[in-house]
C-alpha cells in the first residue's frame, strides 16, 4: 500500500484509496488520470489485503474510493474519467 497525503473534502481531509492489480490496463489508467490531476491516492491490491477489500465491498478493479471520517462518499468502478473528474474539483 502506498501512501499519499489526503484530498480535502468539504473542508474536511478525505482519503482517496485505488483498489488496482498491476496487470490491469484500466487500472493504469485512473492512476495516469489522478496522477495527471495531482490528486493523492492510496493504492491497494485488494487480492494481498482481501480483509480491507471485503470491509469496502470491492468486487472489480480499478475501483475508486473517496471516504470522509471512514465512511464512503463515492464509489466509481472502472476507468470513468467524468466521474474522476469530480474528485478533482
């Protein structure tokens, strides 16, 4: 798991987790487009952390997270530049 610093949200610091495996090509490119962004993620594989991929419900990569106070404010699955958009802002 890598760490970056968190994104603001609601003038609160959100955390941002990407659930990825390395040989996915639409995973690479959600972290091109935040890294584009310079939006700071966390990035976890869900098959070595299968406890905290459980705990979130990640059925699919790359899936997206934008969680305030541990809870989940948005979920986007896949590469959905639109909607990753909106961490952006």
């Amino acid at each position: 798991m890598s760490r970056h610093p968190a994104h603001k949200l609601n003038n609160n610091m959100a955390r941002i987790i990407k659930f990825e495996k390395n040989d996915c090509a639409p995973c690479a490119q959600v972290s091109a487009y935040l890294d584009n962004k310079g939006i700071t993620y966390e990035t976890i594989n869900p098959f070595d952390q299968p406890d905290l991929a459980a705990k979130f419900r990640i059925r699919t990569v790359p899936t997206v997270l934008v969680l305030d106070n541990e809870e989940v404010q948005q979920r986007i699955i896949g590469f959905k530049p639109e909607e990753l958009a909106l961490i952006a802002l």
